[in-house]
C-alpha cells in the first residue's frame, strides 16, 4: 500500500461499547447455533451413521465409512474460505455471516430429511456427502467472519475477551447439540436408526430463524468502513495475503492443527469409547462431553481476560502444551473404565487446556493480518490447517487396528499436532498492545 494512500486515510472513530457488546453476543449467538448443526452431525456420525447410510459394511468398516464423512467437510473448507475470504474483505464481514449460517442451517436441515442406504441405496450417502460439503463450505467463512468483524470492534485491551465469544459460542454450540443428541441416543436402536436420530438435524430451522434475527443488527466495523471511504480494499485479497503476508499465513495453518484435539475428542473419543472393545456407554461419554464444554465456556473469557494482560502467545502455548500431555492421561482414563477418572481427565483437557487455545485464537490469529486482508488470511489459515483435524477421526480409527483398543499411536498423533501448533505460535510476534490500525503493517511484523 503506498505512503500516500494511508496518509489520507480517515482514522477510526474510537469503538463503541454498544456495537462491540452486539458484535460479541450476535458472534456468541451465531456460532453457538452455526456449531449446534456442525456438532450434531459429529455425534451422528460417530453413532448413528455407519448403520443409516452404510449398512452393508461390516460395523468398524462403517463406522470408519461414517467418519470419513465427517471429514469430506474439512476438504471443501479451503476452498470456501478462498471465495467467503474474498467477499468477507470485499464487501463486507455481516454479508458474509448471514450466508454461513443460512447455508449451514439449510444443509443441516436436508440431512435429516435424507433417506436410508435401505430406501435409496447408494444415491442416500452420495447426497449426504454433498450436504456435509455445503456444511463445510458455511462454516469456512463462520469463525473467521464473527472473529474479524468483533476484534474490529472491540476497544484496546479488551479485544481477546470480546473476540473469545465467538469460540465460546462454539463450546455453547456443543452444549447444546450433546442435550439434544442426548435425548435421542437412549432411544431402541430400531426407533434411533430409523427416525430418532434426525430429530436433532429438523431442530435446526429454529437455529437458522434466530441466527439470522440476531445478526441482521450487526454493523459493520468502523475501521473496515474507514477502509472502504479511502478506496483501501484489496481486490484481490488472497492474492495480496500471499505476496504481502505468506508467513503469517503459514504460521495460522500450523496453529490450527490444535483443532485435532477437538475432533479426537469430539468424535473418535466417542466412538472408541462406546464401541464393544471398550464398553463405556454412550450416556456416560455424551455427558463427559458436556461436562468438560460447560467447563470451558467459564474458562475462555477468563483466560481472554489473562491474554489481554499478559499477552497472547503464553496462553496459547501453555493450553497447547497441556493438551498434548493431557491426550494420554484421557485415553488411559478411557481403558480404566472409571467414570470419574475420564470426568476428571475430560475436565483438565478440554475445560482448561483446550480452553487457552482457544479462547485466543480468534484474537491471535485476527491481530497477525492487517484489516484488507484479515479475512482471507483467518480463514484460509484456519481451515487449511483443520483439514488434518477434520480427518483425525478417521486416521485415529485407522492406527487402533482391528484390536479397537490400542489408543497409544492416536495419543502420539495428537501430541505431535500439539507440538507443532506450539513450534509456529512461538515464531509470532506478541501483538496485544499493537494498536488495531497497526495490525499486519510491516512494522508489526518486524519487517
């Protein structure tokens, strides 16, 4: 960007308590719902699905069938966050937003319209894959939008606590589709294969009403607008993140490969531990789930509040490192068959471990690309580097063999993503004092 065209930009005008306590709760609400759709598909999955639409296999081949799917997601993910990037920089983050989740909810909706392998043979898990990519493709463009459009609204010193709402909207999301799915899973088999399990996917039209209310009220940042009135937006975004800021953009891929913890947990967890080789039932792991996630939406504003005082980077790579030692202590907790002890294992991982993470990232992350580009950069970044998280599941099912128990290479995978996640967060330059205007210019950079 030329000398000339900053020195006649118009300064921001300094935030506004209102917008950003809106932009904060209308980013909670939206991921909260957007992640109610994401998650409920996670539990279907790793539950329900092998027998549905993958019934001829054998029941670890379709359970590994089934996860597969859950991953097909993460393969669309990098190209919706190139073209959602792209507008998000272009025209607007509230535009971008009321997409995702009427396309998520939309998606959400279809499948538990679909029909079984029985009904419709092979066309029943062709369309549910091409559902799951429209999944994909929305929230590619969710938490980078919610993440962008509050950091840009939030006051100095605070912006790590207001932009964490967003991933704590995503743990709320959690919450709320573990009840729902919950409410079915005790169901007969018979009636939870054949009608029980889409209860929870038609729940969504209600998601997708409320989601697009709440954000209808959002206004765009002032300093995006502030962007626009110089004719300062890029008109190629990715094109200027990859000649301007490559290494940033590295950088966030890396990071992202925190995100394993979450699948592992989230989903391969949860079929490992119920399946017949190990035996804890699936009431127990669903509420173990929903323990550890109503733990972590205490936890994240509290540890955005430390990371504004003390900096980004020591919270994420102190929750990244406790993460991958917490892995092993999980999955042995799991084999022990003691209820209390994976209560207590679940508590420490993803109430407090997992929680630092990722109730900075969306401010770690955000602060590392100037406002141009800012979209682009957290969404490609993210989702790149989620695409190793998304097929997790399915990798973790492959390493415990035949023997359905030998957990140790899945503990090991997840260490290692932590170790690199913690390896690229420490290469960033600490920028929770770096004023919001200053965000991506090469002086912050240390260029």
């Amino acid at each position: 960007m030329p000398a000339s065209v900053d020195a006649h930009r118009p300064a921001p005008t300094p935030p506004d308590t209102r917008r950003v306590t809106r932009a904060a709760i209308a980013s909670f609400l939206g991921s909260t719902l957007e992640y109610y759709d994401f998650y409920i598909y996670a539990s279907a999955s790793a539950l329900v699905f092998g027998k549905v639409f993958f019934p001829a296999a054998n029941p670890a081949t379709g359970t590994l069938l089934s996860l597969a799917t859950f991953g097909v997601a993460y393969i669309a993910r990098p190209v919706g966050a190139v073209i959602l990037g792209h507008f998000g920089d272009r025209v607007g983050r509230k535009r971008i937003m009321l997409l995702t989740v009427t396309a998520m909810g939309s998606a959400t909706f279809l499948i538990g319209c679909l029909p079984s392998y029985r009904t419709a043979g092979v066309l029943a898990p062709i369309l549910l894959v091409i559902l799951r990519v429209l999944q994909g493709i929305s929230a590619a463009g969710e938490q980078s939008g919610a993440g962008s459009l509050t950091l840009e609204h939030a006051p100095a010193g605070r912006r790590a606590f207001f932009t964490s709402w967003t991933l704590t909207g995503t743990q709320a999301g959690f919450i709320l589709a573990t009840m729902v799915f919950l409410a079915v899973a005790d169901l007969p088999d018979q009636q939870l294969i054949s009608w029980g399990w889409r209860i929870p996917f038609w729940c969504s039209v209600v998601v997708v009403v409320l989601a697009y209310v709440v954000r209808r009220r959002l206004e765009e940042p002032e300093v995006f607008r502030a962007e626009q009135r110089s004719d300062a937006i890029a008109k190629f975004p990715v094109a200027q993140l990859l000649r301007t800021q490559p290494a940033d953009l590295l950088r966030v891929v890396l990071c992202s490969f925190i995100a394993v913890v979450s699948t592992v947990f989230a989903v391969f967890g949860l079929a490992f531990a119920t399946g017949h080789a190990v035996g804890v039932s699936k009431t127990t792991m669903l509420l173990v789930a929903v323990a550890a996630n109503v733990l972590a939406l205490i936890m994240q504003p509290l540890l955005a509040i430390l990371a504004d005082r003390i900096g980004r980077r020591p919270v994420f790579i102190s929750g990244v490192i406790g993460c991958g030692i917490m892995i092993f202590v999980y999955f042995t907790a799991i084999m022990s068959g003691n209820t209390l002890l994976i209560y207590l294992a679940a508590l420490i991982l993803i109430g407090v471990c997992y929680s630092a993470p990722n109730a900075v990232w969306p401010t770690f992350y955000a602060e590392m690309f100037a406002t141009r580009i800012r979209f682009s950069g957290m969404a490609i970044g993210t989702q790149i580097g989620f695409a190793l998280a998304g097929f997790a599941p399915t990798i973790a099912w492959t390493l415990v063999g035949n023997s359905r128990t030998h957990w140790l290479p899945v503990a090991i995978l997840v260490a290692v993503a932590c170790a690199l996640s913690a390896a690229a967060a420490f290469t960033a330059r600490e920028t929770y004092r770096t004023p919001l205007t200053e965000l991506g210019t090469p002086s912050a950079r240390g260029e």
